[in-house]
C-alpha cells in the first residue's frame, strides 16, 4: 500500500470492512434455504455447549447479547432474530434457518479478513484477523447459544401440532 497517513488507513480500511461486512451479509441472504439445511451438521448443537450453558456460564451472553445489533432484516425480505413473534411450528423452523444465516455470514466475515493479505503486510493481516474475531464471535455466540432454544421450542410446537392434527 503506498504510503498514506495513518488516518487515511484507518479510513481505508474502515471502508474495506463496511464493504466486506455488507458483502458477507449479501451474500448469506442470498444463500438458498436447502444449502443452509444442508450444512447443518456444521451448525448443530454440540455436546461442549452444554445446550447453550457453556455460553451463558463462560461468556455472560444472556448480560449483554440484547446489546449487540440485530441486522437480519437489513436487505429485503430479511428475518429479525431480535425476538420471536410467533409460536408455530413453521416459524420456528424459519427461526433456526435464520441463526444458521447469521452464522454463516459472521464466519464468512471472519474468513474475507484474509483479503487484506492481498496488498499488506502480515502483521496487518494478523491484525485485521484479531478485529474480525472481535467483531464477529460475540455474534456467532448468540447464534449458537439460542439455537438450542429453539430447536427444543420447534420439537414441542411439531408435537403439539401433531397430538392437535391427530385429535381432529
């Protein structure tokens, strides 16, 4: 990179990442649903996350995630995670895929970090990493620590509606 002032840098790179930001977003929303459901070995519970405790234990997520934006709904025909609406099956579901979403985006982000290594040094790449992971893994936290929530809330709203479909 030529030599530039610090504060045209910061600039720069400050733009780089509002680009690489919207970008990964973009492209998660524009992510079919079957390859979201595909992947979803990737994005199932663990058995270290003790169904979303180990978060709520090491992290204090349920002190601080509701400060965290909630940009699902940023491009048309988004989804909000912010809160639930509804208690059906269907939107439940709809719910989970969108946690897979937003995971997806967040590790994308934290992936496209390694485009900085294109016109810098390593240190600065390094560095760009560090802010990635900084901005990115509280995010991919609340994701994972509320997925386990809901697909325990899609599985008995699907039971209900079925005793309710068989009872007709």
């Amino acid at each position: 990179m030529p030599n530039l002032s610090p504060a045209v840098l910061i600039g720069v790179y400050a733009l780089c990442w509002v680009g690489l930001h919207l970008g990964a977003g973009l492209i998660a929303h524009l992510l079919p649903d079957r390859a979201l459901r595909w992947a979803r070995w990737w994005y199932h519970p663990r058995a270290f996350e003790q169904s979303g405790r180990l978060y709520r234990r090491l992290f204090r997520i349920h002190r601080w995630k509701h400060l965290v934006p909630e940009a699902g709904n940023f491009y048309r025909g988004g989804f909000t995670k912010r809160a639930l609406d509804r208690s059906d099956p269907a939107y439940a579901e709809r719910f989970v895929l969108e946690t897979y979403r937003a995971e997806f985006s967040h590790w994308l982000t934290i992936a496209l970090a390694f485009t900085f290594q294109l016109w810098n040094d390593w240190y600065v790449t390094v560095l760009m990493l560090f802010y990635a992971g900084a901005v990115n893994l509280p995010c991919i936290i609340i994701q994972r620590y509320n997925r386990p929530r809901l697909l325990r809330l899609y599985e008995r709203l699907s039971r209900e509606e079925s005793r309710c479909a068989l009872s007709r």
